[in-house]
C-alpha cells in the first residue's frame, strides 16, 4: 500500500496551436499553476509460481490486483498560452479511479529434432480494468501568464466521487518455438498470436454506455540472430500487436472517452559486437502507430499514422582501469503517412525530437578506491509544435554531476550517493506537441543503500 500527497505539483500547460511564437520557458523553480494538489493511492497485490514437472517441461503463472486512484486539482489552459505568455485558466477538480486485475498463464517446452533445439512457449494473458473519474470544473475562468501567475478560480460546485467510465478487457493467446542450430550459432524464432480487446465507454453523469469496440487480430511474430564470430551477434526481429485506444485525459472535451484499438507495426534489425572490455550496439527499426490531434473542436483523436524510423547507436564498458563509459545517440525521423490535411502528408509528427544523445563517464579515484566520480551529458534536438511544422521547439542540453562512495560500515556493506542534475540550472521545455511543461531546475538528489 501506497499514499503519496503532493502540493503545488505542477501539471502540463496547452501552448497555442496557432501562436505566432514559442514562449520562452519561465523559471523551472515557479509554477504556473499556483494551489495545485495530488493526493495518490495505491493498493497492489501480485503473485506468481513457477514448477518444473521435468527437465524438459515447466508450468507458470501469475495474478495481480491493483487498486489505485488520484484525488488532485487539475487546472488547464482555454485559450492556451500565446506567444507572450498569456493565457487563460479555469480550475477542476479532477479525480480518478483504476481497479486492474491481470493473469498470466503458461507452459514453456524444451525437446530436441535431429542437430535442432526447440523452446517452445504456449502463453495466455488476460487484462481487466475499469476506470473512473470525476470531473468537476469551476464556474469561471481568470486571466493569467505563465511568468506572473494568477490564482487559481474558485471552485463553486461540489466535489463528487468517481463513476465509472470505461471498461478494458484484453486477452492474449501465443505460441512461440526458439529454434536453435549449429550449437547456438543460429536462432531463429517464430510465432503467432490472437489477441482480443473489448473496450466499453460510459456516461459518468448518467452511467449509460456511449460506446462499445470490439477488435481482434492474429498476428505474427519473427526473430532471427546470427552468430558468425564469438564476439558478433547479428538480429532482426518483426512484431505486430493489437493494443487498446487512448482514455482521454483532462484538458479535452472528450475527456474520459475511449478511442477505438489499434494495430501496431515494428521492424528491427541491429549488430552487437564485444570487444572485451567495451561492447558497441547498432540497429534500425521502424515503427507504426496512429497519429493523436486536437481537433478544431478541442478533442483528442486519430489523424493517419506516425511511422517512427530510427538509427540507434550505444557504447558502453571499461575504457580504461578505473574508468568506465557509456554513449548513446538516437536519429529518428517521426513521419506522418495518411494524414486528412494534405499538407501534413510527410511531416514531421508533433513534439518528437529527431536527434538524441547521451554520453557518461564513472571513474574510481585512485587514491580513495571506494570513492567514484560520475558524469553525464543528455541533448536533445528540438520538435515541431503542430504537425503543421510550422514553428520548433529549442533543443535543450543537460549536465548532471554526482559521486558514490562504498564502504562498511558497522559490518554493514552501505553505498552512499551523492548527485546534482541540471548543474547550470537551465530553463527548457519538455513537450509532447502543444502540451509542455519545464525541465527540472537544478537539483540535488542525497541517498544512502545498506545491506543487512
């Protein structure tokens, strides 16, 4: 059991879909939303059992029950923010509720034919949630700027307790053989699933049922990895997969309902060599999913695909006694396919950055070996604001700094950690498209581990 309560939380804002400007971001240390609170609660009960009944043959499964809910109030932004920061607000009471039970169950098969090895997985999932919320707004709504703040307007009307909303049921049955040949040089995996995925919306005001989806799918699922050398893995890998529609959250005027399922799409293939003391990874892929607008009307919907193509780059291990490295770099292109504005077809989709990167150093000091020095750089490059890819977001850069120091302590193994992130404090935006909010202010993070 958990209970979390937090003043002063500080939610998205909405910028302007048609501004003529990004704002600056203002201070990371303020709040445009003065007054906020979010109460968290959260109730969770999971087990799961494993037996070999041979050595070639073992049973699982699983169950867990979650219980969880939010009690906060969720200002949100109408009109949003403009190009100097002004905006209007009006204040909510936004209460929620998730009763989830989930399963899992399964037999894993182990048996040779001919110079062949099969691992063969028969598995069944099953998902069931019912979620709800209450969403109580206030009367009126008061002019405000996200550099100088207004209070928050009163909420005149009673708080009342979630009601039902929508109900999610998700099965999954899979049947995957690993085939193994010329003593684990080649592996090669192949699959199947069918998946079924029910979604029910419902009135929150009068606990009638909107609307009903019903979506199956059958699958494939393909894996393959080559190892010509010791130290040389090749892969590629295809995956389809049925998943449920987006609840829509507060902010829209369909908060609360269930957009339709959808099928998904990902292609991967990569190279990983080991060179002994580092290990460098390569690999492109692709994925498809749909594209998520505000419509002109404020809700959130589907317009064509956003298909993510990707170079992933990393390296990482002991460059040197004592010291140790790891780097990272992500080339995307988030393209939109199908889109219903013409003009949109071949853009970039809303608040996806095209470049990431990452690199980090830990060195064990020489003089204090159980002291430890770390470091790390993240950049990412900017995004667009609107599919339209009008106006862009700034790339942001991030300096994080820290120290570890292991040691006994009373016979007790203790690792003490010591970390500053964002060490030059800069201000910058974080976005999934028109949503924002502002990256963390420099910040110090103190812990402490010891093992009994």
């Amino acid at each position: 059991m958990q209970r979390d309560s937090t003043d002063n939380f500080r939610p998205q804002v909405s910028i302007l879909s048609t501004t003529t400007a990004i704002p600056a971001p203002p201070d990371a240390r303020g709040n445009w939303y003065p007054g906020t609170t979010l109460v968290q609660k959260d109730t969770t009960v999971a087990s799961n059992i494993e037996f070999d009944l041979t050595d070639w043959l073992t049973v699982y499964a699983g169950l867990g029950y979650r219980d969880g809910s939010n009690d906060q109030v969720f200002p949100s932004s109408s009109p949003a923010v403009n190009a100097l920061g002004n905006f209007t607000v009006r204040n909510s009471y936004y209460d929620s509720y998730t009763r989830t039970t989930s399963g899992m169950a399964g037999t894993r098969l182990r048996f040779d034919t001919g110079p062949v090895r099969h691992a063969i997985n028969v598995g069944f999932t099953g998902f069931q949630q019912e979620a709800g919320n209450a969403y109580i707004q206030s009367a009126g709504s008061v002019a405000t700027n996200i550099y100088r703040p207004s209070r928050l307007p009163a909420i005149t009307a009673a708080r009342t307790d979630p009601t039902k909303a929508s109900e999610t049921t998700l099965t999954s049955v899979a049947v995957a053989d690993t085939m193994s040949f010329l003593d684990d040089r080649l592996l090669l995996t192949l699959g199947v699933r069918d998946q079924q995925v029910t979604l029910k919306s419902y009135s929150t005001a009068t606990g009638a049922m909107t609307s009903k989806y019903d979506a199956s799918a059958t699958t494939p699922l393909a894996g393959l990895v080559v190892k010509p050398l010791e130290n040389l893995s090749l892969y590629a890998n295809y995956a389809e997969g049925l998943s449920r529609g987006t609840i829509v959250g507060a902010g829209y005027a369909n908060t609360g309902a269930v957009l339709a399922p959808f099928k998904s799409k990902q292609y991967e293939a990569g190279v990983k060599v080991d060179w002994g003391t580092v290990t460098t990874t390569a690999a492109v892929f692709q994925i498809s999913k749909p594209n998520s607008i505000r419509t002109a009307s404020n809700d959130l919907a589907y317009d064509g695909e956003q298909r993510n193509r990707g170079l992933e780059l990393s390296a990482y291990g002991e460059i040197l006694p004592g010291l140790r490295a790891m780097a990272s770099a992500t080339f995307l292109k988030p393209e939109l396919t199908r889109t219903a504005v013409a003009a949109e077809q071949g853009n970039d989709a809303a608040g996806v950055p095209d470049k990431t990167f990452s690199g980090s150093l830990d060195w064990t000091t020489p003089w204090v070996p159980e002291l430890s020095l770390n470091g790390r750089v993240i950049h990412t490059s900017g995004s667009y604001l609107t599919a339209a890819n009008t106006l862009r977001f700034d790339g942001w850069t991030r300096v994080d700094v820290g120290a570890r120091y292991s040691a006994d302590i009373g016979g007790k193994p203790v690792t003490l950690r010591a970390n500053v992130e964002n060490l030059f404090d800069k201000n910058y935006w974080l976005t999934t498209g028109t949503y924002v909010t502002v990256g963390a202010p420099r910040t110090v993070v103190l812990s402490a581990t010891v093992d009994f």
